[in-house]
C-alpha cells in the first residue's frame, strides 16, 4: 500500500517533466520519419511495403528502436527521473519523509519502468498513426486494407523489454550516485558505442555484455528454431537482478542522504 | 520540566575530513516551545539538524523524538514531523497545488489540507503558478506549507528568513509564532542571527564550533546578559567617586571606574550622587552587552 503511495507521488512528479516529453518526442522520431519519406519519396516504399506493409513498416521500427533509440532512451530516462529530484535540491525532503528507503528507491525505478512500457504504448500508437495517415494521403500506400500481426508485435516488444532490464539497472544505480546529469549518460553512451565495436568485431562474449542485448534481440527475432527467451536475454534478467540490489544496498549504506 | 519532543545525548559527528564538525552535543527540546538552535555559520547547526533527520548516519551518541530513538522508530517519527533543511525543496516544473499534492499522498492527508496550508502561509491566490516562477520568500513559504501538510506536532526549520526581503522575515517569523501558539506546535528553528531568535524563541541552544555552549531559556541567557553589563565612569575625581559608590561595588579599572549595570534609574541616582557630592561627570557610559554582543562574546571563545 504504502508503496503504491510512493509511486503514485513518483508519477506526479513527471508530470511536465523532460523525461515525459522525452518519452514522447523518441516514440515519435520514427514513425514521424517514416511518414514524412513515405509522403515525399513514396515511389520505393510503395513497392518495398506491398506485400506487409505493417509487418514490414513494424521492423524497419524496430531495427532503429532496437540497435540505438531504444538504449539511448533508456539510460536517458534512468538519468533523467532521479535528475528531477537533483535538479531541485529535493533529494533530503524525499528522504526526511516517511517513506522507507527501499519504497523511495523501487518507486523511482518503478516509475521509469512505467515510463518505458509507455514508451512502448506511444511508439506502436505513432507507427499505426503513420501508416493510416500515409494511406489516407496516398492511396498506392495498402495500410488500411492490411491487418496488425499482433503477436510478432507483443512478442517482440516483451524480447525488446527484457534486452532492456540489465541496462536500466545499471544506468539506474550510475545515475543515483552521481550528482549530474552529464556522468551516468556518458558513461551509458560510452557502454553503448563499445557494445557496437563489440558487434562489429563478431566478439564471442558478447552476449555477456548488457548494452548489447537490445540489438542482439533484435538481429535473432524471426530466426527459426530460437527459443522464446535467448541466453542473452536470460544474461539481461540476471544483470537486473544483480545491479537492482548492488543499487540499493549502495543507497541504504550511503553516508549522507539528500 | 516538560516533557522533552527532542533530546540528543553525547551527539558527535566527524565528516570524512576528520574535523569534529559535531562535539557531545545534548540538545533538548521542550514539547510546546519555540527552540532558537543559534550558531554562526559553519558552526554545525544543520549538521545537527541532518542527524536529526537520518539524513546523515549517526555515528557517535543518540538520538530521540517523541521519546523514541530514531533509529528504529524513523517512519513512525518522520509522520509526525516536519522540516525545512536549507534551501526550498520544490519541483520547480509543479505548481504550488502539485507539489502539495506529491506529500499530501505520501503522509496521507487529506484533500482539504492543501487548501488550509496554502490559506495558513498566504498563497492561496498562487496555488496553480509553476513554482519557477515563484520569489524566494514564497518558495520558503511553501516549503512551510508542505512541512505543515499533516499537522505535525513538531518541526525543523533551519534558516527559514535566509535570503528573504525584511517583509519576508517579519511574515515568517509570525508564522512561527502563529503555529506555536495557535496550532500547538513545537519548534526547532535555526539561525545566525541572534536578534532574529530573541523575536520568537523561547529557548535559546548556542552552538559553536560543534560545541554546546549554552542551553536555556530566552530569559536565563537574558539574565546571563545582565551579569555581563557593567557601567563605565569618569569623572573629575575617580578616587572619591570610588569611595562614594562602594555600596554599588564599583572597581578602578585603567584609569576609570567600572561597576555592574543593573538599571537606567541607577545609572541616573549615581550620576545624581556624584554631582551632589561636587564630582562632574565626564563620562557615564552603561556598556550593556545586548545579546549581540554576548553572542559575540560566547562564539568567540571569550566566555
């Protein structure tokens, strides 16, 4: 009870937020540029969607979302929900309140990951936007008269989520221990490109590498014989658990609080 | 002697610099008082406040409100207080109502209490302004306002004129006094500004160095003053004028005489026996220690 309290002051707090219009104006950068190409070099893009226009359209999406909007948003929003608190010199009210120290911390990060399931909602609501719009304005364009394969889309976004987990708990504890905005998203950038070099370079461990995942979730989605959760998704759930609790027991062991 | 809202025993603190910022501190804290906790700058007033709070770890001596210790018993402590450490802690991108709202659903009060602590510090009429754009008066007086959101029966103020105009003084200040006697709550109000606390307190803690140097209320530092002011004299003949004021213990001191003040009237019946005794007065100076001076005295490790 008492935690649902803490998160449901939590979300008020986001309430005209950067980490709200940056859930927003993410969710939206794709479908916006798939509209804005389609409508003015639609001669491509007619033929290329032809046969699924929404399957296809859905994992041009997801490619970008997966291999860098997607992580770049996430250690983004695990910066930019504890910075509302640093911002505003808040940190010891939160503290100084009746709330205990692990409701404070898991509804921040609870708040985040509510954030990002809104991002998910957002995301699919702008690309069904694009693509009635597209045909609505341009009749070559077979959106309307094709269906959603629903499925591949809520598996995919449950796979996408998971890849996620691991990052969100260590940006989460980075973005909790340091004072400034500029330090946790640095160092998650710095992760991100290492985890690109990574996949460049074909690296054998890389599965162990948590700011992979997302884009190894995305290069094994569709393939035959893959079961439901890869080994690097599993590698994402135990790197969640692990940072979650290094996170709070590092909080709860602080000197000074707010 | 009342019962006690706050009482600290032997309340160290050492920041990671080793300096003793907190030295055997033994704060006590009247229930229905107004406690001025006065001390310079630096000298560990928030510090104090911070361990009061658990946002800093104790480390030496302990710590109790409301009778409990702190440590296992902080929720149930923490609902029943207020405070206001340092600078305002408001999101500026919410408005008055919204912050309100954010600790109305954490301490669980109810929905008229926004309306009644806007009202209680004046904003009513700012209610739905981005906090952004708010003074740093009204900032401060809205951080009194969300500390006040569920009537708590003691609060934590520390500096709360720091920064603000003389009219945002005069009007916190009343508050203080407003609450304490009209709400029936308990004060703990920081400061380095001694005639700031002897416009409100009731009882005075000076704090120095880390130390405790005094603990009482406003009238046993007022007397403690009255002990250290004495009047100074002159005249064309010290050395009978010191024979003529024996009954009133006056002592030759560099070239003048020197005895205890106690009041102007007799300041003016010794003048009066000097000249009817045929000594001119050239000088007749009380130099009485107001509190500023005392403060001053008691800080600068001259008592």
């Amino acid at each position: 009870m008492s935690f649902a309290i803490s998160t449901r002051a939590e979300l008020l707090k986001t309430k005209r937020s950067a980490s709200f219009w940056l859930t927003i104006s993410a969710a939206a950068m794709m479908p916006g540029l798939f509209f804005l190409a389609h409508y003015f070099k639609p001669e491509g893009a007619i033929k290329a969607l032809e046969n699924d226009p929404w399957g296809t359209q859905f994992m041009w999406g997801w490619e970008s979302l997966n291999f860098f909007i997607f992580p770049l948003y996430v250690i983004l929003i695990c910066t930019l929900i504890p910075q509302i608190e640093f911002k505003n010199n808040t940190w010891k009210q939160v503290f100084a309140s009746p709330q205990s120290l692990s409701n404070i911390y898991f509804s921040k990060f609870l708040t985040i990951h509510l954030m990002t399931f809104f991002f998910y909602l957002s995301f699919t609501f702008f690309m069904i936007l694009s693509g009635v719009l597209t045909s609505l304005l341009n009749s070559d364009f077979n959106f309307l008269r094709k269906t959603i394969n629903w499925q591949t889309l809520a598996t995919l976004s449950f796979k996408s989520y998971l890849s996620i987990l691991g990052i969100s708990a260590i940006q989460y504890w980075f973005s909790l221990r340091f004072k400034n905005f500029i330090a946790p998203v640095g160092i998650g950038l710095a992760l991100l490109v290492v985890s690109f070099i990574a996949y460049q370079f074909k690296w054998e461990h890389i599965y162990k590498f948590p700011f992979a995942h997302p884009l190894l979730t995305q290069q094994t989605f569709g393939k035959v014989g893959r079961p439901l959760i890869e080994n690097h998704e599993w590698n994402s759930i135990l790197y969640f658990l692990a940072f979650i609790l290094i996170g709070l027991l590092d909080l709860k062991f602080k000197k000074e609080k707010g | 002697m009342n019962s006690l809202l706050i009482e600290t025993k032997a309340l160290s603190y050492n920041f990671s610099n080793g300096v003793k910022t907190l030295d055997n501190i033994n704060l006590q804290v009247e229930e229905g008082s107004i406690y001025g906790f006065l001390g310079p700058n630096g000298a560990g007033k928030t510090t104090t406040l911070r361990l009061l709070l658990g946002l800093l770890r104790k480390q030496q001596g302990s710590i109790e409100i409301f009778g409990k210790n702190f440590e296992s018993e902080r929720l149930d402590i923490l609902k029943r207080l207020g405070s206001l450490i340092e600078q305002p802690s408001l999101y500026a991108h919410l408005t008055a109502k919204e912050n309100l709202e954010v600790y109305r659903r954490i301490y669980g009060s109810g929905k008229n209490r926004i309306d009644e602590v806007l009202q209680l510090v004046g904003l009513t009429y700012t209610k739905n302004k981005k906090v952004k754009q708010f003074s740093l008066g009204m900032k401060q007086r809205l951080s009194i306002a969300v500390a006040l959101l569920h009537a708590p029966k003691l609060l934590l103020l520390d500096e709360p004129t720091n920064g603000l105009d003389p009219n945002g003084i005069i009007e916190t200040r009343e508050l203080i006094k407003k609450l304490n006697k009209e709400e029936g709550v308990t004060i703990l109000v920081s400061s380095h500004i001694l005639a700031e606390i002897e416009k409100m307190a009731t009882h005075v803690g000076i704090i120095h160095k880390g130390k405790m140097l005094f603990q009482g209320t406003l009238s046993q530092l007022q007397n403690l003053k009255k002990e250290r002011s004495f009047l100074e004299l002159e005249t064309t003949n010290n050395e009978t004028a010191w024979n003529l004021l024996q009954p009133y213990a006056a002592e030759r001191k560099n070239g003048h005489l020197v005895l205890p003040f106690e009041t102007n009237a007799q300041t003016a019946s010794i003048n009066r026996l000097l000249l009817e005794n045929g000594i001119d007065v050239y000088r007749l100076q009380p130099q009485q220690n107001d509190l500023e001076q005392l403060f001053i005295d008691i800080t600068s490790d001259k008592l």
